[in-house]
C-alpha cells in the first residue's frame, strides 16, 4: 500500500481527555451493535426451518449469505480507512446494520428478502472488523489511552465484538421463543441499537489524517504484508477455523439436536450460542496470560482446543446426548475464543501502521469462509453423516497443529 495517511496525528484535545466515555468505548460501541445484528440471524434459523420450511441447506446458506456483504467491505474498507481515514469508512456501518435489519424484520418467508437483508448485515459487520477494529487498536494506545498495553486492542475489539455476537443470539432467542413476533421484533431490537451506537461514535477522534499528496487509490488497495510469509504459513491456515468452530458451535448442533427439544429448539439455539460465545469471552481474557512474544503456545492452544471441540462434537453427534452437545458447544466457544484473538494478535504484529486496517481485513476475510461450514456438512450429512465428520475435522485440526506450529517457529 501507498503511505496514504499517517497514524495518530491528531492532537489531544483537553475534551478528549475529559471525555466520559473513552473514545474506544464509542467506537466499541457500534461494532458490539452490529456484531449483534449480524448473530441476531442465527437462533432463528430454527424459527424458519419450522414456521417457514426452509430446507436446511437453505437457511445455513442463508446463514452464509452476510460473507458475501462481509468480504468486499472488509477488502475494500479496510484499505480505504488506511487512505482516507477510519471515521469516513466506520461510520456508515451501524446505517447499513440497522437497514440491514429492518429488511430482515420484513422478510418473512422470503428467502430472497433474508439473503437481501443479510448481505447488508455483512456490508456493515465487514467495515467495523476491519476498520473499527483498526480504530480501536489505535484509540488503545498514547496519546488517547495512555494505560492499555501493546495488546489491549486486539483484545478489546475481540472481547466487543464477540459479546455482541452471543446477546444478539441470545436475547433474539428469548424473543422468539416466547412467541412475540418472533420474525420481527428480534430485529427491532437491533434497529434500536444501531440508531443509538450511531450517536455515540459521532465523537470518537480520528486517529489517521489523509496525507497532502496521497498515491494511487490501486496501490492503497494493494497489502503487501498479506504476502509476509508468517501470514501466509500461520495466520491464514488458522482463520477459517476462527468461525467454523463458532458455526459448528451454534448453528450445527442446535438444528442437529431440535428434535431432543420439543418445543424449545430456539430457545436450545439461544442458549448453545451463549454457551459457545460465552466460553469464547473467557478464553479471549486468558490469551494475554498464555501468550509470550516469538512463542506458539497461543497457536497451540487454540487448535488443540478445536480438535478437543470437534471430537466432542463427533460423540455428541453418535450419542445424541444433550450434556454432551452442549459440553461440546462450550469447548468450540472456547476454540473460537483463542483462535480470534491468536490470529489479531499475529496481524498486529506483522502489519505496519499503513496496512493495519487491510491486513486485518485480509485475515477477517479468510476467517468468515468458516461460515460456510454448516452449509457443506448439511449438503455432505445424507452420504456421510455428522459422526464422521466432525471426526475428520478433529484430525484436521491436529494436523494443523502440528504445521502451523512448525511455520510458526520457521517464520
């Protein structure tokens, strides 16, 4: 990329300093509502595999519809807030959350209307993980917050964006379990949400100014530490995992187990995803205990918590135990967890200042693939079977283990 800004020029305003909320709290603000947005969906998709009769490959591909709205704003956006600055690209994201949410709060049975209204989600989740977990990082650190540590950002961004995730299921769950507008209102919440996090990030300081002859807007599209070979051999083999461990967590085992819970299969879906996420907050905060600069004890943790996840997942499948499957949930949370935070630590690491928002665009990209997973379990489950494919995921994450901790130590 071209050295289109440079980084934390802005000075320090005595209301700055005064302010009430912390500056990264305000941009946290809106990336913990549109996190929400984009798992509200989730929890439903037993609501419209039993009101509406969508088939399971249908709402897992709707499920996986928002990487579509995700992948471009994070490839573009963050690039562009790297060049023009981070507020210019973060603030129209809460706008897209919240019409993102009303088109879904429309739709009904229609799946072209959900798959409408869950590319906007993933337009607006797209551009606060890239560039509001960009800000965040910078608003971490002098002169803004003078008493965070060198990974008190990627922490942080992390920490918000997956408790927006487990509330937006959760409370989208207990309202569509109890029975009011189930399609509807859970999505209200959210409009209500965005509105109000808008407000909020309003005043949070730019942290990058747009240089006086900036270059080529190709070359700020270009991210050249996505070619570093620590990227390539370590970070990008461990981010599909990131979510496909969250999905297996809260998308598969609660439609994989509805018919063990008569009457409450949303409110089961609300809560394995609580559990999962839940689990992932408390593995994030350990990550600064576990983690030693030049070592892989993150890396190695993080997918030996996976293949532990994925074999419990595999014995849940063939016992069709309900302890089981919701012990299972918590260690995939866990693996989320640690798996997040492992990846944004190592991007922090690699990146320089003027490609910090593309590169952790470039590895939120290549995580959000593992949305995709539930759709091709449901597609390959009627020649397979679940059994053995979460088994063959287990010994999957073993053998990355192995490499990844192998490329570490290399590179």
């Amino acid at each position: 990329m071209s050295v289109a800004t440079s980084s934390l020029p802005i000075p320090v305003t005595g209301a700055i300093r005064r302010a009430r909320v912390a500056p990264w709290l305000r941009v946290s603000a809106a990336v913990f509502a549109v996190a929400w947005g984009g798992n509200e969906f989730t929890p439903l998709l037993v609501t419209y595999r039993l009101d509406q009769h969508l088939s399971a490959l249908t709402v897992n591909l709707l499920l996986g519809a928002y990487v579509l709205g995700i992948v471009p704003a994070l490839l573009i956006g963050g690039p562009l807030s790297d060049r023009f600055g981070r507020r210019a690209l973060a603030l129209p994201a809460p706008v897209l959350a919240l019409t993102g949410s009303a088109v879904l709060a429309a739709g009904g049975g229609s799946a072209a209307q959900l798959f409408v209204g869950r590319v906007f989600s993933g337009l607006a989740l797209g551009l606060v993980m890239a560039v509001g977990t960009a800000w965040i990082k910078e608003l971490s650190t002098a002169p803004f917050d003078t008493d965070a540590d060198a990974g008190a950002g990627a922490r942080r961004a992390a920490l918000v964006l997956t408790v927006g995730f487990a509330l937006g299921a959760a409370v989208a769950a207990a309202i569509a379990q109890s029975g009011t507008a189930p399609e509807v209102l859970p999505y209200l919440v959210n409009v209500v949400l965005c509105a109000l996090a808008l407000t909020l990030m309003w005043s949070a300081p730019e942290t990058r100014t747009r240089a006086a002859h900036p270059g080529r807007l190709r070359d700020d599209l270009r991210i050249p530490a996505a070619a570093h070979r620590r990227f390539l051999f370590v970070v990008a083999p461990l981010a599909p995992w990131v979510f496909g461990t969250a999905a297996s967590a809260y998308a598969i085992l609660p439609v994989l187990f509805s018919a063990q819970v008569p009457g409450f299969e949303v409110g089961f879906a609300g809560l394995l995803c609580l559990i999962a996420l839940g689990c992932g907050v408390a593995a994030q905060s350990l990550v600064r205990r576990i983690d030693r600069a030049g070592s892989a004890r993150t890396i190695v943790t993080s997918f030996a918590a996976t293949t532990i996840g994925l074999a419990l997942a595999a014995g849940a499948a063939v016992s069709m135990s309900l302890p089981v499957a919701i012990i299972a949930a918590a260690a995939l949370g866990t693996a989320y967890g640690f798996l997040l935070v492992t990846g944004l630590q190592e991007v922090q690491r690699i990146a320089g200042p003027d490609d910090l928002a593309g590169l952790t665009a470039v590895y939120y990209s290549l995580s959000y693939l593992g949305f995709f997973v539930p759709a091709v379990l449901a597609s390959l489950s009627p020649m397979i079977g679940y059994p053995l494919l979460f088994g063959a995921g287990a010994v999957f994450a073993l053998v990355n283990l192995l490499a990844t901790s192998a490329a570490h130590r290399r590179y």
